[in-house]
C-alpha cells in the first residue's frame, strides 16, 4: 500500500493489523467484544476531513480524531513544524533549571489568548494529567497558605475529567464501576441537565435549584474544606450537556462567594470548537482560576495538555517555601509544543474560530433538523460539539433497553454509509473536524437521517 511510511515496516493488510492488534489493550472499550471478527476498525490514513480504513474505505472523521483534530488531518504546516524542531531539538525537559524555546514561546501565547490574568501555564501530555495537576497544585497552593483542610473537590453527575486516579474519581461515578477510585476528596453536584432532569419546572427555576443544590452541599462539606470547583463549559463524554443559560456566572460567583477556586476544564471546548480560542470567556462569561486544555492544543498531531492558572496563584506556588515537586518528564515536549505553536498559528492565518461562528452554526441546526424522526428525542450542543440523545417513546422520554445499544446500531449503519460517529449507550456523539465544508456538513446530515430511519425501519424485530 503506499500508506506505510517509508522505513516502518508496519502490517498492511486488515488481517496482519488485526493479528498485530491482538496484543494492543485498546481504551475505553468492551475489551470481550473486541474479541469477535469484524468488531475493531484499523485506520490507516487521514486527510483533511478524512480518514481511510486498512479495507480502503474512504470515512467522514465525524468525531475529529477524539474530539481533537481541529484543523484537519494532515495539514504540512503543523508537520513541518514537528520535524523541523525535532531536528533542531529533539528532546529535552522542562525541569530544574531547563527550558527551551518551543515550550517558552507556547506557553507565551497561551497567556496572550486565554481570559483574564490566566497567565502562567503548565504543561504535561494528556487532559487526565492537566485536571489531576490542577488539583495538586491547588492543594499545594493551600498548603503554602497554611490552609490545609481545603483538599475537596466539586464536580458533577455527567462530568468527564480523565482516567487517571484522581481525574476518574471527579468523572461521573458509573464510569468508574467496577474499579477502585480516589474515595472521599470528590463530591458530585446534580447534573446540570434541563431535558432530562427539569422535571415541571421551568429552566429558570430548574437554574435555581441547581445553585441552591450546590449551595447546601458547601454548607454541609464547609467550605473551609473545599479547594475547587471543576467544570466543563459543556459536558462532553457525559453526553454533551449544555446547562441553562447563566449556570456557569452564577457557580462562579457561588465560588467566589465561599473563596472555593474555579476550575474550567476545556479540554474539549477550547481552540475553536465552540467558535472562540477559549470558551469560558467569550461563551460562558467567567473568568476561572484555572484552565485546563489538551486536545486541539495541537489538533491531536502531538500529545500535549496544558493547567493554566492565574498571577495570584502563581505568586503563592512560586513563593520562598521550597520547591515544586510536580511535573512530567513530557511536559512541554519540544515538538508537542512546536506543533501546538504551528496549530495556533494555523487557526489564526485562517481564522478557523471565526469560521467556525458560521459553519459551527450550520452544523448545529443541520444535527437539529433530525430532532422530527421519532426516536430522537433530543439534539443537544453547540457548533461542532454536538449529541444526539434516542429514546423509545418521545412523549415519556423512555430509553430502549440499554442490551439494544441504539447509539451503536446508528453508528454501525452510519459507517457503512461513510461516516464515523461516536456511540455512547442511547447517545450519539459529532465532533468532527472545524473545517468541514457545507457540503460535507449537508452529507453528514444525510447520512445520520438515513442511518437513523433504517436502524428505526428494524427495530420491530428488534423488540422495539
Ligand atoms: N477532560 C475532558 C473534558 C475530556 O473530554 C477528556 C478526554 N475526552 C479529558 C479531560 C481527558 O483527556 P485525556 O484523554 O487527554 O487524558
């Protein structure tokens, strides 16, 4: 095949993959099921807005990689880039005394693009590691402040913050089942989600009841025990929640009130996705403490993850009381950074986050207008971050049972037409590259509507 790079000697055919792939522990994957034929996709190529399979079928990215490759698929800018700093640079780390220009210059312009006095950045090489980070370094900024009983976290039913240790046990509690947690530091408000969860009460009042919801939880914990707040601006992997209108203002203002840090988790909101470099701001008009990104940092062409924090906090954490025991041997990777610089550099020579303001728009009410089929109850995002939620009975919001795993027979039918979407129990999930045409965003719609009448034409021998 002429998809090998040149001086790999890598498998090309779908069976010596899969033979090869028998040993890989894929993530996040019914690792039993993996086991039957036909169950795993080998990628084997990428371009712009495509990805080709090891059979050779040519599918739309619908999911941008994992929700990371902004700019497309093999853009030369930000591939040049990497090899020329590796040529230059090829490794060198970010710890004692040592620093390079790559990281520097990053971690530079981040200060430049994010709100407020989010000035000082740390990097490492995966959003796990960045949100883990943020609450160590919060706990040590409380230490240096001799406040040592605010070690708790806040986070929310429906959050998805990593799979390390600390970052799965502040993701929604049935992702962690079956497996051990960092028990007692985190504590789940409710789920900020009006559709499902508003019951008779008007989003307004439903806002209300979730403040006070969190309210009475830092009444009860103290906040003198409490150091963050973690959030993401919209709840991606826990099916793409967007909460009422003015949630996060007054969450922030509930921190500020309770001096509790506020820690916005853009992993997946920040570089463009939402139409602007950061969210929090321009979007959701909070300044937070922290910021956490990975990601389209680097639209995924290198792993890289990044803790922003303020002046103030900087200040504490860098004060004569010894030494700052944290940090990746990765963190800052010379050509992870070269590639986030190129990334930047390319969304501003072509203005992606404005395009995106336009296009984002039209993929959003493209994905809306499928809210008439009968099992869909509800089409939820922003811009090119959206879901799809199913349900067997519109009126009751009922769900099919969860053996039928309806998101992945959409899925399933949705690749055989040549798009890739991601499943996640009753849901759907789009979150394609920011640079689809609007050709490929009618396509898209196309085949989703399709995909979704002929799963639908099945389900009476489905036991609907
Ligand atoms: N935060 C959010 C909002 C995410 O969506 C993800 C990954 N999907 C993470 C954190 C974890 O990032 P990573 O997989 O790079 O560790």
């Amino acid at each position: 095949s002429d998809t090998a790079p040149t001086g790999l000697d890598l498998p090309r055919t779908t069976e010596a993959i899969l033979a090869a792939d028998g040993h890989l522990v894929q993530s996040w994957a019914d690792l039993n099921g993996l086991k039957k034929p036909g169950a795993r996709t080998a990628i084997v190529a990428a371009k712009g807005t495509m990805v080709r399979d090891s059979d050779g079928n040519d599918l739309i990215d619908g999911i941008g990689g994992l929700w990371c490759v902004n700019v497309g698929h093999g853009r030369r800018e930000i591939i040049d880039a990497i090899a020329q700093q590796l040529s230059t640079l090829d490794f060198y780390s970010t710890f004692y005394t040592f620093t390079h220009p790559a990281a520097a210059a990053l971690a530079q312009k981040l200060a430049t693009l994010a709100p407020g006095s989010l000035n000082r950045v740390h990097f490492s090489n995966s959003g796990s590691v960045a949100n883990d980070g943020a609450v160590r370094i919060l706990h040590h900024y409380y230490e240096r402040l001799g406040r040592r009983t605010k070690k708790l976290v806040l986070s929310r039913h429906g959050a998805y913050h990593g799979s390390t240790y600390l970052s799965i046990a502040m993701t929604t509690p049935p992702y962690s089942k079956g497996w051990s947690k960092a028990e007692g530091i985190v504590h789940h408000l409710k789920k900020p989600h009006y559709w499902r969860e508003g019951a008779d009460m008007t989003e307004a009042e439903f806002l209300d009841a979730l403040i006070e919801d969190m309210r009475t939880q830092i009444e009860h914990l103290g906040a003198e025990n409490i150091a963050c707040f973690i959030g993401e601006p919209i709840m991606g992997a826990g099916g793409v929640i967007v909460p009422p209108a003015g949630y996060h203002k007054r969450v922030q203002e509930l921190c500020a009130h309770y001096d509790i840090k506020f820690v916005a988790d853009e992993v997946v909101t920040a570089f463009g996705r939402l139409g602007h470099f950061f969210a929090s701001e321009a979007v959701f008009d909070t300044q937070p403490d922290m910021i956490t990104v990975a990601k389209g940092i680097t639209s995924g062409y290198q792993p890289l993850a990044a803790t922003l924090m303020t002046d103030e906090i900087h200040e504490v954490i860098s004060g004569p009381d010894g030494v700052f025991t944290h940090g990746m041997t990765y963190a800052g990777h010379p050509a992870a950074a070269a590639a986030g610089l190129a990334n930047i550099a390319l969304m501003e020579a072509e203005h992606i986050p404005e395009r995106v303001r336009v296009t984002g728009k039209l993929f959003e009410n493209t994905l809306r207008s499928l809210g008439d089929i009968d099992i869909v109850g509800e089409v939820r995002g922003s811009h090119f971050m959206m879901g799809i939620e199913f349900v067997r009975d519109k009126a009751s919001k009922a769900l099919f049972p969860e053996a039928l795993n309806i998101g992945m027979l959409v899925a399933r039918k949705a690749q055989e037409k040549g798009l890739i979407a991601r499943p996640l129990g009753h849901i759907l999930i789009l979150s394609p590259p920011l640079v689809l045409t609007e050709v490929e965003i009618a396509r898209i719609g196309s085949i989703l509507r399709d995909s979704i009448l002929e799963v639908m034409r099945d389900l009476p021998s489905l036991n609907r």
